[in-house]
C-alpha cells in the first residue's frame, strides 16, 4: 500500500490517503492477532506479545509519518511545483 501511494506522491492527499490505508491494514492485522489468541487458535504466548507489539510499533510509525507527510509535504524536492 504505501509503494502504491509513493507512486502518487505528486498528489499529497492521494499519497495520505494510501498511508491511512496502510495504517488500517495494520490496525486490522491487530484484531486479527487478538482473536486468534482468544479463540486459542494462536497459543503461544511469547510469539503472540511479539508480534502484537511489532503491528504497535508499526501503527504507531505509520501515524508518525502521515503526520510529518501533513506537516512537511511542500519541503519535498520538486513537489513545490507539483512534480515529484
């Protein structure tokens, strides 16, 4: 997802728009995670933590950067004119 709206990075919202998508798949993988723990489907605890804090981590980041894309976009190279 984020590749596809790097592609688009001429168009900031559209490139925003691909890294909200990203940061929902993420989220998604999260629930996902959870019910397969409690469900018992997934029963290693250590595996379980592990990756429930990586999709955290990652979410977290993913914020981060649509934040500073919001925040800095016109300081791109070659964007200031609408070429990338």
């Amino acid at each position: 997802m984020i590749v596809e709206g790097y592609g688009r990075r001429r168009y900031k919202a559209d490139f925003i728009r691909y890294l909200v998508f990203s940061q929902s798949e993420c989220d998604e993988t999260i629930v996902h995670l959870d019910f397969l723990f409690e469900t018992g489907s997934l029963t290693d605890k250590i595996k379980f933590d592990d990756l429930r804090s990586k999709y955290d981590l990652l979410s977290k980041r993913i914020n981060k950067f649509i934040q500073w894309v919001d925040d800095n976009w016109n300081e791109f190279p070659g964007t200031e004119t609408g070429n990338p």
